[in-house]
C-alpha cells in the first residue's frame, strides 16, 4: 500500500472532528468559560458561601437572645380522703376527684461570655482563609487554562512544522524518484529517501494525536466536553514584558494568596489562644418570663388557683475548677500556633525558592531565544540551498537530509524556547499574586446556583 493511502487511512477517523464546524477560542474567552464552568473554582466559591454561613449563626448563637413560649395542660381523676385537724376523726372521702391544671409562659434569656467577642474575630479570620482558599483555586486555574491554551498553539506550531518538513520530504521523494527512472541515480537513494519520507509522514500522525491529547486537555480545564473543537484564534505565542526578580518578591509577599491564607491561619491560631483564656473570665445570663397558670380541683380548700406576672434575674457564672482540660486546650493550642509559625516561616522560604527557580529558567530562555532565532535564520538558509543543490544534482541525499533535519531541529527549538518562556512567565505571575492583571477578570466571581 502506497505512503498517501496510508496517511489517508490514518486520517480519515480524525477528519469528521477536524470538519466539524469550530468556535472560535481566544485566551480571554478561555478564561471566562473555566471559571464559569471549572467545578473547582465552583467548589471553592461554595466552601467560602458555607463559612460565611458559619459565621453567620454563630452570631446569632453568640450575640442574640433566645425566647421561648411554653404552653402547658393537664388532666388528672383521683380517689381523695382528706382528714382535717379540726376533725381527725372523720376524714373526707372524695371518689373521682377531678383537677386540671393550664400554664403558658414566655421565657427570655439572654447571655454574654467575655471569649464571645474573640470568637466572632477568629470566624472572621477563618472566613478570610475560605474566601482566600477560593482566589487561589481560580488563580491555579486561570494559570492552568493559560498553560494548556498555549501548549495547545504550540503543538499546532509543531504541526506546521512537521509539514512543512513533510513537504521537503516530498519534494526530495519526487527528485530521487525522477533522477532514478531517468538513470541518473541509484535505487539506493531513492529508497532512502522513501524512508526518510515515511518517518517524516509517522511524526506528522504522531502529532496529530498530541494535538488531539491537548485540545481533550484545555477542555477538562474549561468543564466542556472532550471532543469540543474549538478554533485557536491565535497562531503564535506573544512574550510579555520583561519580569523583574526584586518586583516579584515585592509583589509575592504582598499578594500571593498562599502566603496571605498562612498569615491568617497564624492569626487564627492566636486568636484561639485568646479565645480559651477569655473563658476563664465571668460570664453573664439575663433572664426574663412571663407566667399565667389556672389550677382547678375538686378537692382541697382551693378549688382554682390562678397566678400570672413577670419573672426576671439574672446569673453570673465562674468557673472554678474543670478537672484542668482547660488548661490542656489552652497548651495545645499554643503547640498549634508554633506549628503555624512554623508552617508560614517554611512557606516564605518555599515562595522564594519556588520564584528564584522560576525565573532562572526564565531567564535562561530568554538568552536562549536570541541564539535559537540566530540559528533557525541560519538552517532555513542552509536547507533551501540544500534543496536547490540536490535538485541540481550537486549535493547528496544525505547532505540534503542533514539540512532538513537541522532546520526541523532548531524551528522546534525556536518555539519550545518561546512556550517555556511564556510558561514560566505565567508561573512567576501566579506566585506574585499577579496573575489577574493580565486579563480582565480580576474582579471575576462564579455566580452562586
């Protein structure tokens, strides 16, 4: 089977998806749809909405009065013998004495311990850490959409690269076929070049397949279907300005939304300790009621007894002594808060490593790209003499191929170089907290269902 049949045979499956009709996708709408769509970001929007909620009845908990409305109504049937002082010796006897007793009341207690108020500052805090938590999922999002979109335009840059190399292929195919049957060269070299161009066409499908793995890729990130076919607008990778390493710690220690989320935890974890040594203080409950009952009986001097009016008091508690567990929550909480001290020291030294990294290889590719776009310049050059040289029958096959695959080598180069660039850009962006000022959906928030 000729090479054409068999690339056609590959494609044909992939040709009804690459038909299809396309949406058209740039950077900005990616972003939209994920973070409209993404189920993280909308887990971590609804983690936020709960702690709010939290917060909010423990408000009401701590701070608002409680009332309650009682109402009370009881029948009872009794044999009764009564024996009086003034007659002991003839007791009365009551057969099936009915009483019946009703009772409504209204009760209003409220009351207000001292670590109230460092409670409600610490459910705050913890509210801060939720809402920060959900800014670094979008955040990891955007900077992960971000990634695979330009990951996906340059494995179509490879593409184009690849048949472009397909193309010299071909060309160099069709010589050594001509210069064969016309007895001007070798079978030797027309086989090799058979070869040649059948390693070229097995890349070309190969890449085809990668590309079909990025596009399934960006998608999960954007919660769309895996065989949506969105249409790459754009065709090349644009390098930003250039990042400076004194901004970005200045910009990371402010911004990053990791640090700031251990920086409220250590907060929150003093505030506790705060919160259990408030509780040894008094504490104060107010209370009032109002009562009405009517008492009914057959026997006894009362046959009703009703009584209503208002109750009120109040009661100041001190706890004295509670088998010393609250000084063991108070030891351990101050363990939980060295953690923390801990845990933010070691995050510091972590953001500034991870940075330093980054933008080492950043920088790196950046000096890179100057030499790879020198040497791409030079192998074009070179190849398309070779071509000419080898149409002219003055050059080999195999100095024709050595130009070809070294232009295929530093074009590949060239476009690595320019997404590592943009990929460690976007990472740098995302650890100084900056990522959102380079779109405009700094102020985007996933609407609640």
């Amino acid at each position: 089977m000729k090479i054409g049949t068999l690339l056609l045979a590959f494609l044909l499956p992939i040709l009804p998806v690459w038909a299809q009709v396309q949406e058209p996708l740039d950077l900005e709408k990616a972003l939209q749809l994920g973070l409209e769509n993404n189920l993280q970001v909308k887990i971590g929007v609804e983690n936020r909405n709960l702690r709010e909620l939290d917060k909010k009845i423990a408000a009401g908990s701590l701070f608002m009065p409680t009332l309650n409305a009682n109402y009370l109504r009881t029948f009872a049937t009794e044999d009764v013998t009564q024996t009086f002082v003034s007659d002991p010796k003839n007791p009365r006897q009551i057969d099936a004495a009915k009483s019946k007793n009703k009772a409504y009341s209204f009760v209003g207690i409220y009351g207000f311990r001292p670590e109230s108020l460092l409670t409600m500052r610490r459910l705050g805090v913890l509210e801060e850490i939720s809402d920060l938590d959900a800014k670094v999922i979008v955040e990891n999002t955007v900077a992960g959409i971000s990634t695979a979109y330009y990951r996906l335009i340059l494995e179509l840059q490879r593409l184009k690269v690849l048949q472009q190399t397909l193309f010299l292929s071909k060309a160099r195919l069709d010589i050594s076929q001509a210069q064969y049957e016309l007895g001007g060269a070798g079978k030797r070299d027309y086989l090799a070049a058979q070869v040649d161009y059948n390693g070229d066409s097995s890349l070309l499908m190969t890449q085809y397949q990668v590309i079909q793995n990025a596009r399934v890729n960006l998608n999960e990130l954007l919660a769309a279907d895996p065989d949506t076919n969105f249409l790459i607008q754009d065709s090349t990778i644009t390098i930003g300005d250039r990042l400076a390493l004194d901004s970005l710690y200045e910009s990371a220690f402010l911004e990053n939304k990791q640090l700031l989320v251990n920086q409220r935890n250590n907060n929150e974890a003093f505030l506790r300790i705060r919160e259990l040594q408030a509780s040894r203080l008094p504490g104060i409950n107010l209370n009032s009621s109002f009562n009405n009952s009517v008492f009914n009986s057959d026997a006894g001097f009362l046959i009703q007894n009703e009584r209503q009016g208002l109750n009120y008091g109040g009661t100041i508690t001190f706890n004295l002594f509670s088998g010393l567990t609250l000084n063991r929550r108070i030891q351990s909480a101050k363990v939980n808060q060295r953690i923390q001290d801990y845990s933010l020291e070691q995050y510091e030294i972590q953001l500034k490593s991870d940075i330093q990294r980054a933008y080492n290889t950043y920088e790196n590719n950046l000096g890179l790209l100057s030499i790879e776009q020198t040497n791409y310049q030079v192998a074009k050059e070179n190849s398309e003499i070779a071509l000419e040289r080898f149409r002219l029958g003055i050059a080999s096959y195999l100095e024709f191929r050595d130009a070809q695959v070294n232009l295929l080598s530093a074009e590949n180069r060239l476009i690595t170089s320019i997404f590592q660039i943009k990929q460690q850009e976007i990472e740098l962006l995302r650890l100084s907290g900056k990522i959102f000022f380079t779109s405009s959906l700094e102020d985007f928030e996933v609407p609640a269902n």
